[in-house]
C-alpha cells in the first residue's frame, strides 16, 4: 500500500528559505521570457533550466523554452519506478 503524503512536511519544505528562493528565481525566469516575448500566459510552454543543480540557486543558469510535455519527460526520475 503506498504511503500516505505528509501535507504538512510538504509544506515545510515548501516554505524553506532554500525552496522559496528556488521558486523565485523560477518565477524571474518565466517574467523574463514573458517581458522577451518568447511566452505568452496561459500557453503550454515553461521555461527549462539546463543543467540546473538540484540543490542551489538557480540564477545564472541557462534556459531554454520547451513544452510543458518536454519539460515533463527529461526532468529526473526521483525515485519512480519504471
């Protein structure tokens, strides 16, 4: 049986000050490429970040826009079996 999630560890994480940069600087990356004109609000385009760390800030590192399926299929696998 699976385990059951942990709403108030995710949202712990979530809320850590590593994780709240990390959205940031998400959210910086898909403004600049919404003030580019590259995307538009409500496409199905996101904004990939190449070869970002898993851990650590994610500014200065490049992207590219991809697809939402795209985006979906090259992030790592985190455990999921196959």
């Amino acid at each position: 049986m699976a385990k059951k999630r942990d709403y108030r560890a995710e949202a712990e994480w979530a809320s850590s000050p590593e994780q709240v940069k990390r959205r940031e600087a998400r959210n910086r990356a898909r403004y600049a490429a919404l003030k580019a004109g590259t995307v538009k609000k409500g496409d199905d385009l996101e904004v990939h970040h190449i070869n970002a760390p898993r851990t650590g800030s994610l500014d200065n590192v490049k992207t590219k826009i991809v697809s939402r399926t795209t985006n979906r299929k090259i992030q790592p696998s985190r455990g999921k079996k196959k």
